[in-house]
C-alpha cells in the first residue's frame, strides 16, 4: 500500500529539527530574544495564527508559516522537548488514519475541530 510506505519511510526519515531548534536558540540569545517569557512565546505563536489566518497572499502566508515554525522550535528548546522525536511519534500515531478504521478516525478527528 503506497500509504504504508509513506509512512514507514517518514518516519525513518532523518530529521533536522533539534539542529535547528539549536541554531534558533542561539540566534535568540545573540539577538536577546531568550529573555522572552515561554508564556510571551505562546502569545506570539496565537498571535501569527491570527495574522496567518488573515494573510491574502501566498507570500504572506509563508512568512507566517515560518514565524510559527520558529516560535514552535523556541518553545521545543526551552522546553527540552525533540521535535524529532515528536516526529516519529506522529508518524506512529498517524498510522489509525488508513485501513479498516480510517473512517471512524476522520470522523473523530473532524468532530474535535468543530
């Protein structure tokens, strides 16, 4: 099954997200920016949903799709969470969305966005 073998080959897949969260942090303290409050990081990250939500442009909406993805890592690092692990993790957990049980899973799914 072409699913199947996506999944087994993401989550074998070498990730980089801890070296990145890494540089982020670095970048944070040169720039000062480790000073912020987790709870200011959380704000920042609702804050550019918002904002992304909004966005008209394509352009517009990357940049805020990065914005999100930096918060996430800043969070991650202080927070001493892998996002590489949390990657396999998904993988893993994504598995119930195909075969026999997919349906009940999507209805689930789409019940907890409502």
């Amino acid at each position: 099954m072409v699913m199947d073998k996506i999944i087994r080959d993401s989550m074998g897949l070498k990730t980089n997200f801890n070296k990145m969260s890494k540089n982020i942090y670095d970048f944070e303290k040169i720039a000062g920016f480790d000073k912020t409050s987790d709870k200011r990081l959380v704000l920042a990250l609702k804050k550019e949903i918002r904002e992304y939500e909004k966005a008209e442009s394509k352009l517009k909406k990357q940049n805020k799709l990065m914005d999100m993805v930096v918060l996430v890592m800043q969070i991650s690092r202080r927070k001493e969470m892998s996002l590489d692990d949390a990657w396999v993790r998904w993988w893993k957990k994504s598995e119930k969305y195909i075969g026999k049980n997919k349906a009940r899973h999507i209805k689930k799914f789409d019940k907890e966005l409502e």
